[in-house]
C-alpha cells in the first residue's frame, strides 16, 4: 500500500493505478473510522480493542448510549479535526 504517484505514463494511467486496477478500492485507500457510542456495559471498549487489534482504525470517543439505548454526540466524528473543547 503506497503513496499515488502522479507521474502519468504514456496511456494516461500512473504505475499506482496500474497496480490495483482490479483492486477492491478498500485494500488500498483510506478507509473512514469505525465510531460507535460507549455503552454502560463496556462493549464498546472490547469492540473498538478488537478492531483496533485487526488494524481497523475504531473509536467509542463522543459518542454515548445510555441504558435505553440513546445515543448523545458530543463532537464530530473521530476521522476529523476536533476544535470544539475537551473529548470525554
């Protein structure tokens, strides 16, 4: 998984796109974060270890579901830039 180049050969495509032409674009390009909420039982910390453990970018930062299963954001999600106070 490399950086795209942008020297473009004489058909138009680069070396980059040559390589994963029949690639599944999930095995090369960045892929969003994984977000689910925090829950009272802490299933969402074992969810978020095992992701994480598999190389899946996860987070349960922001997000919490109380016991009747509703869901309060407190900031955007975990893949963007986060100017709005503390994370909790």
């Amino acid at each position: 998984m490399g950086a795209r180049s942008n020297a473009t050969e004489e058909n138009g495509y680069n070396e980059y796109d040559e390589e994963h032409a029949f690639d599944h674009p999930a095995l090369h390009e960045p892929q969003p974060w994984i977000w689910v909420p925090r829950d009272p039982l802490g299933l969402s910390g074992l969810l978020v270890g095992e992701l994480t453990s598999a190389g899946v970018e996860a987070s349960d930062v922001g997000a919490v579901m109380n016991e009747k299963g509703v869901v309060d954001v407190s900031r955007g999600p975990p893949d963007e830039e986060w100017k709005g106070g503390h994370d909790h």
